[in-house]
C-alpha cells in the first residue's frame, strides 16, 4: 500500500488528577478483562478506575459518551525510543543476523553515526521525549527502551526507568532490566540479578567499586535475531547462564525452533515478537505459531521505525495484514491479537496488577478507538488506521483526541490543533515537565540536528493514501 507521511504531536503526563479534580466518566463500548460491555460506563477518579459497568439511565447526566471502544492503554515491551525521530532505513539486503547489519557502512550511515552525534550533542531528551509521544500517538501508554535520565518524567510510563505507578519514586528505581546484550553482561552480580529475576538476590562475587543490584521483577533480552545457526546458539549460552526462568522473557528468537520455545514455556519464558523489522531486515520472522502450539505467552511490540513499526497500532495492523499474506505464519484471532498488545505483556513485565485492564484498583491508562462497522469490538484496535485513534488517557488525564471530545472532557484549557491522516486532533500541551516548551522547539532543534547529517525527521504516522 503506498503511504503518506504526517506529524502528530501528544504530550501526556503520568498520575495527575482527573479533570478539575473531579471524577471522569466515560461511556462506550469497553473492553474489560473478561468480557466487552457493549454499552458501558467507565469512571476515573484521580489516576486510577474506580467503577466499571453497564451503561444505566441515571449516569447519563455525567456520562461522556466517547462513541468508541474503550481499550486499556497499549504496552509496549521493546523499543529503541531515542532512534525513532531518525527516518526509516532501507537495508541494502537481507541480513544473517543482527551482528552483520550493525557492521555494514550503510547502517552507520544512516543510523550510528547520526545517532551518536545528536546523544553527544545534547539532544537526548529531545530525542526521548519525540519519541515518547510517537509511541503514545501509536496507542501506547507504556514502553521501554527510554534513558536514564529526569527528562523522561510526565510523559508515557517507562517500565525499565520511571513508570510512576509507585509513590515517591525516583527516575532508575524502576525493578525491570531491558537487556540488549544479555549474553555481554560484565559483572558477576548482573549475571546473578537475571538469575534471581523475581526472587532474593544470592551472593555474588563483587568487584571493584561494584554494588549489589536489586533482583528485577522482570527482563526483556535480545536474543536469536536471525536466521544463521549463530543466532539458534545464543539460546543454548541463554539457558547456560541459567537465564531461563520465570520473568525473563526473550524478544525476537527469530532462529528459535520448536524444541527451544517447549523449554521456554516449561520455564515460564515469554516472548516478545516485531514481525514487521524482522522481515524488513532478515527475510522472515519468528515461528510464532510453534510458539503458540508450545504454550510461550506473547506480547508485540514495533522494535524501533527505522525498519519496524511506528508503534504499536501499527504493529498491529502489519501483524492483522499478515494474517492474509502469511497464513502460515500468523494463528490469532482479534482477541488474542489485542491480548498480546495489553494483557500479555503487562504479565510478562509482571505489571498486571497494575496495568492493562480496565478494572477498579488498576491504573487509568486507556485509549479510544473508532468503531469498525460488522466487526467484533477486538477489531477496533486491530484493523484500524492512525485516524481511527479518538483519545489517549495516561494517568487519568486525557492527551490526545478528537476537539469535540477533548473540549468536553478538558474545559478552559489550552488545547492546541494537529492534523493527523487528514483529521484534526486536539492536544493537551498542559501537562507534563515540557509545559514552558513547546513542541515546535523540540520538532525544530531535531530537524535542524538531523539536516547537518543530510537526513530528515521521522514522521510520528504513517498514513495510508486512497
């Protein structure tokens, strides 16, 4: 399909009150955990839900109706956020693994060398934070792959650095290890705290000037990303580590077969999966349906623009295009599909007490999408364009949407207009740490950095033209 580019800007923040301090009620189709309400009210007080239910005549006077489905916020487990402004690359052919792409000349090119240069420069938050609000204008509240760094608070949750959903806490504190290279971790007390993910740490041979870390709750590890034998290898130094356990959870395993996923499942190992850059780069993608049969939990995720997705509604709709052009690879229904973009992966961080349903206690991270005529609910985040996302809540507090919708929910305050696949959005450009800048500063420092390397920013959409 030939595509268009647009921009859209979303600036949220995390655990705010709701609007005017009062209670938020929502109503319209809502997707809780064990069933659709096809009419249903939602209610939000401060940064957490505290009602679900069918829609009754009484709530009406109170009720906002967001004529849409309502869905949990979306969570993105694997991520290379500060890339994302850089424009999509082509590869000059397909790869073995990912150790060959990294050497070649066209990747530093385009990717490395750039990159570096803007880190080294000082554009770190500018980059993080376009790349925070990408994902949150793809439907994601939550996602990983941020910097260590106090510029990251009050936009989407970063689940490996500062996701906000403890009081008090401080950027770093975050018990979730995002590990690129997990075969390259150079201390004996890292090893150990992969070893112990979710349990007590046990001794561990320090070094100099080495603390003991905290064991995570939970891991995400790059592994098997290619085809070659070499990349089959990785799981067998993986599982001699002893990295296979509960809450660690490997992402790509593209040479992973069927042996392999059995032993992750006997371990409780999930797996994340990008189809989209693993066919862009290698030709193929993950046997995701030996991986269903075995019994691994999967979650989804876009793995970066530059050759997967812009995030993850549109890793969804890739994943629901393949089901037509690769029926052998891909088995899940729309149910499933939304599943392993919400519920799967908040288990997999081990965050489902917190995260990914719409259910009283838990977070109010939600976003709003536009019905699909004839289709179950489960297709309104499946089989959707850019447009078709109406409202994005993180905390509680409404981002992004549509300016009827968001005038109704943010009375007297400043929105400002975009236009995304040709539709106007409103966003809230009250939130957040980045309320004294704006987001043409930001778009402008980046275009500016990205010209002197002869390269354009990214978009934030991908738009299908007609």
């Amino acid at each position: 399909m030939a595509r268009a580019w647009a921009f859209v800007a979303v600036l949220a923040v995390v655990g705010t009150n709701s609007v005017s301090g009062q209670p938020l009620t929502l109503r319209g189709t809502i997707v809780t955990p064990e069933a659709v309400l096809a009419d249903g009210v939602i209610v939000v007080d401060g940064a957490t839900i505290t009602s679900v239910a069918p829609f009754e005549p009484q709530a009406a006077a109170t009720a906002i109706d967001v004529e849409g489905v309502i869905f949990p916020g979306l969570i993105d487990l694997h991520n290379h956020l500060t890339w994302n402004a850089l424009p999509r690359w082509t590869p000059p052919h397909l790869f073995a693994d990912r150790y060959e792409w990294q050497d070649t000349k066209e990747y530093a090119d385009a990717l490395a060398t750039p990159h570096a240069d803007l880190v080294k420069a000082g554009y770190e938050c500018d980059l993080n934070r376009y790349a925070e609000l990408k994902a949150l204008a793809n439907g994601a509240t939550a996602t990983v792959g941020s910097i260590n760094n106090a510029c990251i608070r009050g936009l989407a949750r970063n689940l490996d650095f500062l996701s906000e959903l403890t009081p008090n806490e401080k950027v770093g504190d975050e018990p979730f290890r995002n590990e690129i290279f997990p075969l390259e971790i150079h201390s004996a007390c890292g090893e150990q705290a992969v070893r112990d993910t979710g349990g007590t740490l046990e001794a561990c041979a320090l070094g100099v000037g080495e603390s003991t870390p905290a064991p995570p709750r939970a891991v995400v590890a790059h592994l098997g990303e290619g085809v070659d034998a070499a990349a089959r290898r990785e799981f067998a130094m993986f599982a001699a580590h002893g990295y296979l356990r509960p809450g660690v959870n490997i992402i790509h395993g593209v040479g992973l077969r069927a042996g392999q996923f059995q032993q992750m499942a006997a371990h409780g190992v999930g797996l994340i999966w990008s189809p989209r850059s693993n066919i862009e780069l290698y030709g193929t993608t993950t046997d995701v349906a030996a991986a269903k049969s075995a019994g691994v939990m999967l979650a989804l995720a876009p793995d970066w623009s530059p050759s997967g997705s812009t995030g993850m509604l549109a890793e969804l709709a890739y994943i629901d295009a393949m089901r037509t052009t690769h029926p052998s690879i891909v088995h899940f229904t729309n149910q499933e599909l939304v599943e392993m973009a919400t519920t799967n992966p908040a288990r997999l961080a081990h965050l489902d007490d917190h995260l990914a349903k719409l259910a009283v206690g838990y977070a109010a991270d939600l976003i709003v999408m536009q019905k699909t005529v004839g289709q179950d609910a489960y297709a309104a985040l499946v089989r959707q364009t850019p447009s078709d996302l109406r409202l994005v809540v993180v905390g509680g507090t409404p981002v992004f949407g549509e300016p009827a919708l968001m005038k109704q929910l943010l009375p007297g305050t400043s929105l400002e207009t975009i236009t995304v696949c040709g539709q106007p959005r409103a966003v809230n450009v009250q939130v957040g740490m980045y309320t004294n800048t704006s987001w043409a500063t930001t778009e402008s420092r980046l275009q500016a950095a990205l010209k002197a390397h002869g390269l354009t920013l990214a978009p934030f959409v991908e738009c299908p033209t007609p």
